[in-house]
C-alpha cells in the first residue's frame, strides 16, 4: 500500500510540474503574440503614414510640372 501512496503522489507531482509548464508556455505565446500584434499595428500606421506622404509627393510634382510646363519644353 505505501508504494501505491508514494506512486500517486509522484504521478500527482508530475502531473502539476506538466500543468505548471503547459502555462509557462501558454503564456509565453499569449505575450509573444501580443509583441507581434503590437509591431504589426505600429507598421501599419508607419505605413499609413508613408502612403499620405507618397500622395502629397505625387500631387505636389504633378503641380510643378503642370505649372512649369516641363513637357512641352
């Protein structure tokens, strides 16, 4: 009987150590997601910004060469 006792309560340990570690991980991915989704987020405003820029851009040399007449030089 002592070795079935002794027997459980190491299954039972090792049972709580696999669960302790299940929830390390999980939360390791849980946090390395939220990272990633936060880069993600900071990107697309970068990106975002960038494309207004990038419009600007085109309707200001759009502009220039309109008024210069630059193409029919």
């Amino acid at each position: 009987m002592p070795e079935q006792t002794a027997s459980k309560v190491t299954s039972e340990e090792d049972e709580n150590s696999s669960k302790s570690k299940l929830l390390q991980e999980t939360k390791l991915l849980r946090d390395t997601l939220d990272l990633l989704w936060n880069e993600t987020l900071e990107q697309r405003a970068v990106r975002d910004q960038l494309q207004q820029e990038n419009e600007y851009l085109k309707d200001y040399i759009s502009n220039l060469m309109t008024s210069s007449n630059v193409l029919d030089k």
